[in-house]
C-alpha cells in the first residue's frame, strides 16, 4: 500500500516501528524526533489543548500529525507494558502456618524476647507452634527498630545519631550494631532486587561525582534512567579522565535487559568511548549518544545533577567514605529506587513508575522479608513456603 493512502495513524505506527527513529525525551511535555526525510529535527510538545508540532502538517495545515501521533502511542504502549509486567511485592503473610500452609492457627502465649516481645501461634493441623518474625530471627530488637534504623541512616543521619534515637525507645546498643543491621540488610535486599528486571525508559543519563574514599580522591560513576528517575547502576573509580566506563554500561544493560536508544551525557570521553564498544553505535538505526548539554535550558543533566546532591548529602555527613564497598554505595540505591518518594514524580518512587510496587507501610520491612522467604527457598526447595 502506498504511503498516500495511509492514515495519520498508521503513518505513526509505521513510524514508531522504524528502528532507524529516534525519539529524544526532553522532558515530560517535550519530545524531539528527527526527520526521516531530511536532516530536520522537530519539537513536539505536549499541552493543555493537546500535542503541537513543528512540522509541516500542523502548522500549515493544523492538523495532529503523524510525530505527535507516534509520541503519544509509545506512551501509551509503555504504559500498558508495565501494566502487564507489573510486579508487586507483597507483605508476607501471617495467616497461614509456614510448614502446611494451613489457615487453621491460633494464638499460643508470648515468647518474651531480651527487648521486645513475639507473639506466639500454632496450627491445629501440624502441631506446627511458630511465630511470625520472618527476616528477623535470632535479633535481640523488634524489627520496627531496625528498619527505623535503616530509614533514618539513609535520609542523612549519621550512626551516632540513630543509635541515641534507638536508646530513646529503650533499646542500648553500639553504633557499630546499627551498622552491622545495615549492611546485613543492604547485601540480603540487594541480592533480591537484583533479579527484578524493570521496566525503564529508552533515554538513559550518566554522570560522576566526587567523592573521598579513605582520604583519597575518588569518582562514582552513575547510570539512571530519564524518564522515571530508576537509578540504574554505579561504580567507584579512581579517575575521572582515565576510567574506563564500559562496564557501567555493561551491568545497565544486563541488569535492565536492555539498552537505551537515546544516551545522554556530558563531554567526558570515557562516556563516549564506552558507548560506542558497548551499545553497538556503528550503523544506522543504532541508540544515539548525546554529548553536548548546557547548565539551563532544555539540553540539561539537572536530573544527574540532583542524584548526585542527594548522594552528596549522605556522603557528607560521613565526612568520607570509610570503605570502597561502603554500604553507602548500594544502600543509598536502594533508597533512592524503592523507598523515597520523589516530588518531581508526584510522590511515587522510581520503582512504581517502572512498574514494581511495594506493599505496605513499612516498605524496608517487606522487601527484607520478601528477600528472606526468597533466600529460605532457594536453600531449602523441599520445603514448602
């Protein structure tokens, strides 16, 4: 069928299908693609009265054309993709006896524990007696306190600070436990997140930020998805201008399962150098590499920019970090994704913008035991969970 007889719409479909079509998200209401035809980039924007254009078609004929056409439908199709591979991580459940599965529990006494006290079930099926501290065992504290510990050490509190807030609830410990609940945390919660795959945007951002590791000068390499704000991947380095950042991409893409088809960084050549081995920027239709931004405007990395003060935050109050595989690194990642709520994405966490949400209040306290149940299958495949 020849082009002239193809609707607007289909235009677009055919358009957004073309691999050699780049759409460059600006921001949230400013698009740019370039012309197949000519060397000619157009702006398309979205407004109270709907998408404009600066192409031909609308603005001598008025018309919504095919390029805001094509804009809106990969909205809509990325939407429904995470709707449909949405994954939710559910608070565990205390109604069924972890042996059986059986619903048939009933309340059997307190175990009074040093600090806190547990309450008691058993299962008129099995006999089973058990209690409901899944992710927790064996620790002296209740498990609100560790992960109020968690909370208040990745908002900007240093260790001494959330040990004198613990003893206020009563509980005497070192800062050096509270450390210790860290980083048993971060690593377990870690090896969890690790297998969910999101579902990112196809503009990514990179940038670097100073850093004191051990007195010494050092860099963190950083990967994040524009769209959502999904902080993607990181990497300590010991140059700026000498490191190789190659395998920064390497680990967004196998962690993502993809790759960007847009590349936004700043002029640092070890960017450009790794795109180019790694995303396979060698042919027509390949992802793109965007190297010249300015400090306003729409041609921006405020967006890196504000990861990079939210990472300098914490980092300062450290006075530096003690340790190249502080807790810091993966811990603030783990923050920034699935817990804090972000003002520029209306309240949501990066992770429900690609699709995964968590479950109940106490969010570090599902993924810890969520990651537990997953650790006690994986050791244990006979036993039923």
């Amino acid at each position: 069928m020849k082009s002239q007889y193809l609707t607007r719409e289909e235009r677009a479909k055919n358009l957004l299908n073309n691999p050699n079509t780049h759409i460059l998200r600006i921001n949230d209401n400013h698009y740019q693609m370039k012309s197949l035809a000519t060397n000619r980039i157009y702006d398309i924007f979205s407004t109270e009265l709907g998408w404009i254009c600066n192409c031909p078609d609308h603005v001598y004929r008025h018309v919504t054309c095919k390029h805001a056409l094509a804009i809106s439908l990969s909205i809509q199709l990325r939407q429904q993709v995470r709707e449909r591979n949405k994954i939710v991580i559910e608070e565990i459940s205390c109604d069924k006896c972890p042996q059986c599965l059986s619903s048939k529990i009933v309340k059997h006494g307190i175990r009074h524990n040093k600090n806190y006290d547990l309450q008691r079930y058993s299962c008129r099926d099995c006999n089973n007696r058990f209690s409901f501290n899944l992710g927790f065992e064996k620790m002296s504290v209740n498990p609100k306190v560790i992960t109020s510990a968690m909370q208040l050490y990745f908002t900007g509190e240093s260790l001494r600070n959330v040990q004198k807030f613990i003893r206020l609830q009563g509980v005497k410990i070192s800062h050096q436990t509270v450390y210790n609940w860290i980083k048993k945390y971060t690593d377990l919660m870690k090896l969890h997140l690790d297998k969910t795959v999101p579902q990112v945007g196809d503009t990514w951002r990179a940038d670097e930020v100073y850093v004191k590791v051990k007195g010494d000068k050092r860099y963190m390499f950083a990967l994040m998805d524009d769209e959502t704000r999904f902080w993607i991947a990181q990497e300590v380095a010991d140059s700026k201008f000498k490191h190789d950042a190659r395998n920064l991409l390497r680990m967004g893409k196998e962690s993502m399962k993809t790759k960007p088809r847009v590349f936004i960084t700043d002029g640092l050549q070890a960017y450009h150098d790794a795109f180019q081995k790694e995303y396979g920027a060698v042919k027509k239709g390949s992802p793109i590499h965007i190297r010249h931004i300015s400090l306003h405007g729409d041609r921006n990395n405020n967006k890196m920019e504000r990861l990079n003060g939210e990472f300098r935050d914490r980092e300062k109050v450290m006075r530096g970090v003690k340790k190249t595989d502080s807790v810091i690194f993966d811990g603030s990642q783990i923050y920034h994704n699935y817990v804090r709520p972000h003002m520029a994405l209306e309240g949501k966490t990066p992770a429900e913008l690609c699709g995964i949400e968590i479950k109940g209040v106490d969010k570090w306290r599902t993924i810890i035991q969520k990651a537990s149940q997953k650790e006690i299958m994986y050791s244990s495949p006979s036993k039923k969970y």
